[in-house]
C-alpha cells in the first residue's frame, strides 16, 4: 500500500429482492470517490451510506469477519462468486483489481438450496443440516485420552487440515451447474478421514452425509469441477474422488447392515 | 479500598452489598477445583432433561457450553447472529491455544502457566479461577484432538508446539494460522451432532436483546428474528452468556463486524455488575488504517513475532526512505533494546505502547507515519524462505491481499489495533452473574485475564468454560432448582420485557433523521480510541465523558433507519447494537476514570516511571464492579479485593 491511490467512479448492478416470496430485479445504481484501497465490502458501505444519504434503503449483504475465515460473506460478481480471484473471500477482494468507470453486476448465490433471503442475502441452513447428520467424530466431552496417546503422521494431519480450511461459503454450490455440494461435503469428510479419529465412523458418515446432502436440495455431481475453480481456500478436487472411494463401499457395508438387521444375512 | 475521584461518580463504601461472595473454596490453590468439584450438588441423570438451558453465543464459550451440556442430557437452546453456529468471531483466532501439556519438556507446568497468566494480567484477575483455568488446559487438547482438530504434528506424528507473545516456554498448540477456525469447527461439529440428536434447539440468526428477570432470577430472554424480525419470548431455568468481546465499541477493532455489547450490557442493565469495563488490549501488529473508509482492522498474528524483527528508523528523517536503502546502524529495533530478555515477544500491551512511542516520536513509517516495521529478512535469511512461508505463509498472504505489498521482499507495516476486552460481566468461581440463574463464559465474563490477556489463552478460556466448567457449576445451580418451576414465557415478566423491546425499536425507528447508523459508530470510535484508548489521562476521559452524551443525544435526535421494523433490515440490527455501545461507553470511560493507576492495558498517562506503568496495589488491588442504579442515575461502583496468596504481588518487568 502507497501513500498514492485513486479513486474510481462506478456503475453497479445490484439483485434487490423484499423478501424470499417477492420478485427481484437488478438495480443500476453509481457509486463515486472509491479508493482503490477500500475492499469490496468497504466500496458496498460507500453505497450504502450513499444510499442512505438519498433516503433509500440499502442493500442487504452478509458478511461479518472481513478477513477471510467466517464464511459470511458471498456474492456473485460479474457471474463469479467472490469475484473469480483465486483463493479469495468477496471481502479480501481490493479495489486496486477494478478500473475507473468499470460495471460491475453483483447477485446473490444462485442455487436451488440456498434460497434468497433479501437483496443480495441467502439462506445457507441446508449445510448445517447435512453437517448435523455426520460432520463429527462422536466423542462426548471428557472421553478423550491424551492427546499425545494417538500419533498422527505430519502428512496425514497437513492433508486433513488442507480440507478442513473450508470456510462453508457455499462458492461451490453457487458456481455449480448442478447447485451440488459434493466439493463442501467431501472436504468434511476428507478432513475427518485423514486422521485416525474419524475411522471408526468413516463408511456410515460418508453414506448418511451424501443421503442428507440430497435430501437438502442439493443436485447430484457431473464432474464440472466449477467449485473447485471458485473455492476460496482453494480446496483440491480429490477430496471428491476419496468420497466416491468411499461411497461405494459405504453403499456396500450398508446393504450388509440392512441384511444384518433383518436376520437374512 | 476506594477514593471517590474528582468527577460526580458515587463509589459505595462497601461491595458487599451488590457483589456477592465469590464462592472461591478453601484450601491450597492446587486443590481448590477437585475440592469444589466434589462438593457440587449433582443433577440426577433422569431428570436432566426436564431442566431447559439457554445458551447464547455459539462460538468456542457458548457452542462447547451447549455441546457438552445437550451430551449430559439438558434440553439446550442456543442462540446466535450469524446465518449458521460455525461462524461465530472465535473462527478468526489465528496464532494458537495455550496448554501447559509441557510436551517440550521445556520448564512448564500447571503453576508456570498459572503464574505466567496472573503476571501478565498484572495481577488484576482472581488466583483461583487462573489457576483453574491452567489445570483444565490440558483436558481441551485432549478433547480437540479427539475430536479430529487437526493441530499442527511433527514427522513422529506428536504434536507441534510455538512460543507465543510473552511466554518463554513453547506450550501454544495451533493448526496452521487457524486455529480459532480448526476449534470452532470441532466445537461445530459437537454442537451439530448434538442438533442433529434433537438435544439442542439452534437458533440463528436470531439475536437476544434482554434478558428476563423474575424474582430475582434469570428465567429467559427475549431475541429478535433478524429474517422477519419476530420479536419472541424463550423461558429456562437458567440462561448462560457467551457472547464475545465489546471491542467494536471502537467501531476500528480485529472484531468481527457483528461483535457487540448488547447481551451483557442488557443483563447490566437488568441487574448483573458490569466487571472492569476499561480493560482493553491492544493489539500490538495489526495492518495499519490506509483511509476513512476503513471497517475494521487486520490482525496479523502474533506468532509472527517468534520470527520477525519490529523496528523504526532511529533518525525521523529516513522514515519516507525504502527499507532497504535504511542500514543496520540506523534501525532502531526498540522492543530488542528497551526489553532485552523479552525483546519481540514483550507482551502486548507493553509492545502497543511502545509502537505508539516510536510514532508519537516521529519515527513512524507509511501512510499518516503511523505504523512499524515487522521484518523477516533476518529469519529469512537463516531459514529458507520455504520455511517462513511454511510457518506463515496464508498470513503473508492476507497481507499482500490487503496492502498489495509482498512481505517477503518488503518488511511489514504494523501498528497497534483494538483486538480483545478483559472486562465483562462480573462472575463468581462458579461462572455465575450476580444475577442467580444468570451465568457468562468466554471473553464476555471477566475473570481470568485481569488486566492484559496473554497470546493463546482467549481461546484456552473459552474452551474450558464451556467444556470443563460449566458442565459442573451449572450443575449445582439447576439441582437447587425445582424442574417444576419453569416460569411460563407468557408471564407479566416476559411481557414486560417484549413490550421494552418493541418500544425501543419503534423509538429508533421512529427518528427518521438524516445521519447513517455508521456515522455514528465511527465518531463513537474516534472518541474513544483518542480519548481511552492506548494512553489515557484524566483529562481526555473527562473530554469523553462530555462528548459521548452528547453524541448519544445526536444519535437518538438524527439517526436515519430505513426499512420496517418487521422484516430484515440490517441498518435496524446495527442501530440497535450502536445505542448499546453509546451507553457502553460511558460506563468504560467512568471505569478508567476511576482507576487511577496504570496496569496492563490500562495505562494512565499521570500514573508512570519512566514511561513504565505504576500500578497502586495500595488502593487498587480490587475488581471494580458497576451496578445500574437507574436510567437517570449514575452507575455505583463497588469493589471485589484481590489477594495474591500464591504468586507474589510485584511489579512486572519484561527488562
Ligand atoms: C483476529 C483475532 C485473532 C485472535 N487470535 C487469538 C489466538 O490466536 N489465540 C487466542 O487465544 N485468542 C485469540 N483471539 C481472541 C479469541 O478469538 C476470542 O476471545 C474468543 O474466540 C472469544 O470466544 P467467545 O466464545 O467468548 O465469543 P465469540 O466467538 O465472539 O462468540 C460470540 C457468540 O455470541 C453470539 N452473539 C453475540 N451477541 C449476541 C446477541 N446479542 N444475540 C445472540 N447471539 C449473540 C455470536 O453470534 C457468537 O455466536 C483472537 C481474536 C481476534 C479478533
Ligand atoms: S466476511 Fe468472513 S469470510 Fe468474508
């Protein structure tokens, strides 16, 4: 950052949608005096303030750490979510990346899934939904030996941790042909199933994890890979392939259970 | 003991009154805990579940709170602002947890990581909950890493371990730079499971504006749909904060965007103290301001002072030159000079200070010549840059994103931010308010940190309020409760306060004024970073203390609220937080007003040697705790003393 920086003049064009019931339209509006220092969260402020300034309502958007690591924030900007920068939150994303007298368009995440829930707001509940039903290890409070008892090779523990950076965003729902979530469950059950204490668990989550997913909303994956091009964490397509791995002998394992129970097998 | 200041605050003569006895057990420190744990009344497993709990706040406090709780069998609801749980501020904690594991095998142990915590509060925080703290350290590694946190391991698999700001032992556990995100995901996923059981009831967003008060007892809230704007009534038989830091009172802060003050200055305002609202940290290496449109401040972890060197030039005038055009014998690195044993890793209220110092001096560089070098050439030049970019390289990252400067080649630029709030509600040993029923967790209460944080322990505190302590306090207080005695959230008590409510948010609604809801946040937060920030003087904090009413009679005559009260409407949402915050800050300002000495974070420019800060342990070794009086009344301050059985009261030296 210089002492020197510019100011942009900007048109934009922004969704703006009442409610989840009420249609929505794009918006032009100008926003003037933008540093290019300022974030793209911070040039919305300037047009909220600008839009207050004229008695109009502003724009709703979500966001809330500004750094990258919450998840809040969304939006599809000229047809990218967060913008198309590699491995970068809508709030990471700087102004110094656009020029004076740029439009841009600016929309919600679009996915069957994620209803809209006001302007440029969704609602992402359906992914804590597919996490309640296996993104854990069962381990009750106070169960646990010492945390040195179970060694966990470095390369293991840097691979779960490469999957376990996703931040929940919903990028790769949104930038999905399909509206999948195959990208944000298989980083959680990638992350579990490097490290020893997700094994015991690891068939049976896969299978509920990829029912719930489904019985979200969520849309089945045709190998675009479009979520791995927009993750912000840059999160590798393999995690997908380890889930096909084992979902196929979750299916398996599955049907030998059922078997099980109902004393035929 | 107390002495009334100069200004027209009313110190009562005796704490005893308001403050209730703390509950601290008898005998030696190290005993203290199993003693108290053994003495607690239990909650017969059958009848767990006709107890119900609310839990607010969903980060490393509440959602492990709610976890544990929903596993012993209580019916939990928990509340939070975000869209989902796994989003609460904890996420962004970067450098790491303390434990005092002592897997180094270098020196530590439950006492040096109690007395590392007493010293480095300054002896402004309570013996017994520190050292209870230290004791449950290790049992939160355990259970993260059962849970699948992916810490940080060596090529034998062991795990990993740093030194962080102001310890001179490696006992920080972390995971990359994101530890907070990689712990809140496992306290996510317990409190999921525990979702997905049917035990805990999640709302989010939905956001709690009071609390309610009957007989005497906390027995529900009342919360505010943010997606219809519903306002409702949630009765239990016992109600349990953890709602963050009130660092946004300075509107600039390493806090999340949504961090507020209004839990805990709602439940002030309904009768529970208010503990040492001036205790503030600033933290020493945060992105410096680049403009007026700034939100909020980066952190860049302070891990990073394991390996970089902060420095300023020693001549004012090479401060515009380019780093590298500066010579080694025209660095100034101050903290190596000024603190020889501690050097970069001084604690951070002595490096804020000191960062001010330099710039105060004229010695500042970058924009406004507020900001510090932080330089990794030296470590760079000894390690490889593939292990500095192994170590820290999403921070280099995030800096580069932000500044659109590359760390490697150019040295950083840090200056000190608001980061974390020592102050909170006031709590016994047990955890509890004094309102019975009424418990706070995690940076909200304000009991273990004293009058500085050190690096690591936020995260530490959090996890074990809410996974190994209220599980057993809370306990106690619900088998003192008949499960029958639920009062009905349509009773007079619960009405009364969703009329406050609803009255409240028409008045602000109703103003129709010209000026935006930031724009008041933002001259709240000039006010206060000027005037009670990192240096403070009796004088500025009277200059505060007018300005802060009148701002607050401008926000209430011209603040400009568009969109309806029953629908979302985010502008409504920070209105509300911002009128909290108005009032807050007043409280914090009377707070460092009063406390006429200098200790941790708190630093009065009257009361020093040499530029060190003097504390007065002869009239100020106490807890100050504030009780609403009233709306038209100032608030009493009363006092909890401090003794100092265990770690000898002495003046800390970083030298
Ligand atoms: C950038 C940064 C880096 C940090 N790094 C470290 C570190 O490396 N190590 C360390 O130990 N500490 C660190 N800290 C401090 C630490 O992260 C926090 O102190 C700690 O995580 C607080 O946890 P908590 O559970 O008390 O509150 P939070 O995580 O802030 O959670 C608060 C919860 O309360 C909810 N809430 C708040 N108000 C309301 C309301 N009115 N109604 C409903 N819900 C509400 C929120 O939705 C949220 O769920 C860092 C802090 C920051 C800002
Ligand atoms: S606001 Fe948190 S990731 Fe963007």
């Amino acid at each position: 950052m210089s002492d020197s920086h510019e100011e942009l003049d900007l048109t934009l064009h922004v969704w703006r949608q009442p409610d989840r019931a009420a249609p929505g339209k794009m918006v032009a509006y100008k926003v003037t005096g933008v540093s290019t220092h300022a974030s793209f969260l911070e040039m919305l402020d300037i047009l909220n303030e600008q839009l207050v300034a004229r008695g109009e309502e502003p724009v709703a958007f979500d966001h809330d750490c500004r750094e990258g690591i919450c998840g809040m924030c969304s939006l599809m900007i000229n047809g990218r979510p967060h913008g198309g920068m590699r491995a970068t939150t809508t709030c990471q994303l700087h102004m110094r990346f656009f020029k004076n007298g740029d439009e841009i368009w600016i929309e919600p995440w679009r996915a069957h899934a994620f209803p809209v829930i006001k302007d440029l707001c969704v609602d992402r509940t359906a992914f804590d939904k597919v996490i309640s039903i296996g993104g854990f290890v069962s381990a009750n409070c106070g169960s646990a030996p010492d945390a040195n008892d179970l060694l966990v090779p470095k390369e293991a523990a840097d691979r779960a941790m490469d999957a376990a950076a996703c931040i929940g965003c919903g990028a790769c729902v949104a930038a999905c042909p399909n509206g999948s979530a195959m990208l944000f469950v298989a980083a959680k059950l990638s992350h579990l199933h490097h490290l020893p204490q997700g094994q015991p668990e690891r068939l049976a989550r896969t299978g509920a994890m990829v029912s719930a997913m489904d019985e979200a909303g969520f849309g089945a994956c045709s190998n675009h890979y479009e979520c791995e091009a927009a993750c912000p964490k840059d999160i590798s397509r393999d995690v997908i392939a380890e889930l096909n791995r084992d979902y196929a002998r979750s299916a398996f394992v599955h049907r030998e259970r059922a078997n099980k129970a109902d004393g035929s097998g | 003991m107390d002495r009334t200041s100069s200004s027209s605050i009313p110190v009562a003569a005796s704490g005893r009154s308001f403050v209730p006895d703390a509950r601290i057990p008898g005998g030696p420190i190290e005993q203290k805990w199993a003693k108290a744990k053994f003495e607690m009344r239990l909650v017969n497993p059958a009848n767990k579940r006709k107890y119900k709990v609310i839990v607010v706040g969903s980060g490393l406090a509440g959602g492990a709170a709610a976890a544990t709780l929903a596993e012993l069998g209580y019916d939990v609801a928990c509340f939070c602002f975000q869209d989902s749980p796994r989003r609460a501020h904890s996420i962004a904690a970067q450098g790491g947890i303390n434990a005092a594991k002592n897997y180094q095998n270098d020196g530590d142990s439950v006492h040096r990581l109690f007395y590392d915590t007493v010293k480095g509060g300054d002896f402004r925080a309570r013996e017994a909950n520190v050292h209870r703290l230290a004791e449950v350290s290790v049992d939160i590694i355990d259970q993260c890493a059962a849970m699948g946190v992916p810490f940080a391991r060596e090529y034998g698999g062991t795990l990993a371990n740093r030194s962080f700001g102001g310890a001179q032992v490696s006992r920080t556990f972390y995971a990359r730079g994101q530890t907070g995100q990689q712990l809140l995901l496992g306290v996510y996923s317990a409190l999921s499971r525990q979702i997905g059981a049917g035990k805990v009831r999640m709302f989010s967003r939905t956001e709690m504006l009071d609390v309610v008060v009957d007989n005497g007892r906390a027995v529900g809230i009342i919360v505010r749909d943010l997606v219809t704007g519903e306002i409702s009534s949630h009765a239990a038989h016992a109600v349990v904060l953890a709602t963050g830091g009130y660092g946004n009172v300075f509107f600039l802060s390493t806090n999340a965007k949504g961090c507020n003050v209004t839990s805990t200055y709602r439940a002030f305002k309904r009768g529970a103290g208010f503990a040492n609202p001036c205790f503030t940290q600033i933290h020493p290496t945060c992105i410096p301001v680049s403009g007026d449109y700034q939100s909020k401040l980066t952190l860049m972890s302070e891990s990073l002072r394991n390996d970089g060197r902060v420095w300023v030039p020693r001549k004012a005038s090479d401060c515009k030159l380019h780093p590298d055009k500066i010579a080694d014998e025209d660095r100034d690195y101050y903290l190596e000079r000024k603190y020889p044993s501690f050097g970069n890793l001084s604690p951070r209220d002595i490096a804020s200070r000191a960062a001010k110092e330099q710039c105060d001096d004229g010695r500042g560089v970058g924009p406004g010549g507020r900001g510090v070098y932080l330089d990794f050439r030296d470590a760079i030049a000894r390690d490889g840059e593939d292990r500095v970019r192994e170590k820290y390289g999403n921070l280099f990252d995030m800096y580069e994103r932000i500044t659109g400067e590359n760390p490697y080649r150019v040295p950083m630029r840090i200056y000190p931010a608001v980061h974390y709030t020592m102050g909170g509600l006031w709590v016994d040993y047990h955890l509890q308010t004094t309102i019975p029923g009424l418990f706070c967790l995690g940076e909200a209460n304000f009991s273990d940190h004293g009058a500085n944080r050190l690096g690591a322990s936020a995260l530490m505190q959090g996890l074990a309020d809410g996974y190994f302590i209220i599980s057993y306090t809370l306990g106690h207080y619900l088998a003192g409760v008949a499960s029958s005695s639920l009062t009905s959230s349509t009773a007079p008590a619960f009405a009364d306060a969703e009329r406050a409510v609803k009255q409240r948010l028409d008045r602000l609604m109703a103003v129709k004024g010209n000026r935006s809801v930031d724009s008041f946040h933002k001259e709240l937060g000039q006010v206060l970073w000027e005037d009670c920030g990192m240096a403070r003087t009796k004088g500025s904090l009277e200059h505060a203390l007018t300005a802060i009413p009148k701002l607050r009679e401008q926000f209430w005559r011209d603040v400009s609220i568009l969109g309806g009260r029953d629908s979302f409407n985010q502008s409504l949402e920070k209105a509300g937080r911002v009128a909290d915050f108005l009032e807050f800050a007043e409280l914090m300002c009377k707070d460092a007003l009063v406390r006429e000495e200098s200790c941790g974070g708190h630093y009065r420019v009257e009361h020093q040697v040499e530029g060190e800060a003097k504390r007065d342990d002869q009239n100020f070794c106490h807890v100050a705790v504030w009780e609403h009086t009233g709306d038209e009344t100032p608030p009493a301050r009363h006092t909890e003393p401090l003794a100092f059985e265990n770690v000898k009261l002495a003046t800390r030296s970083y030298k």
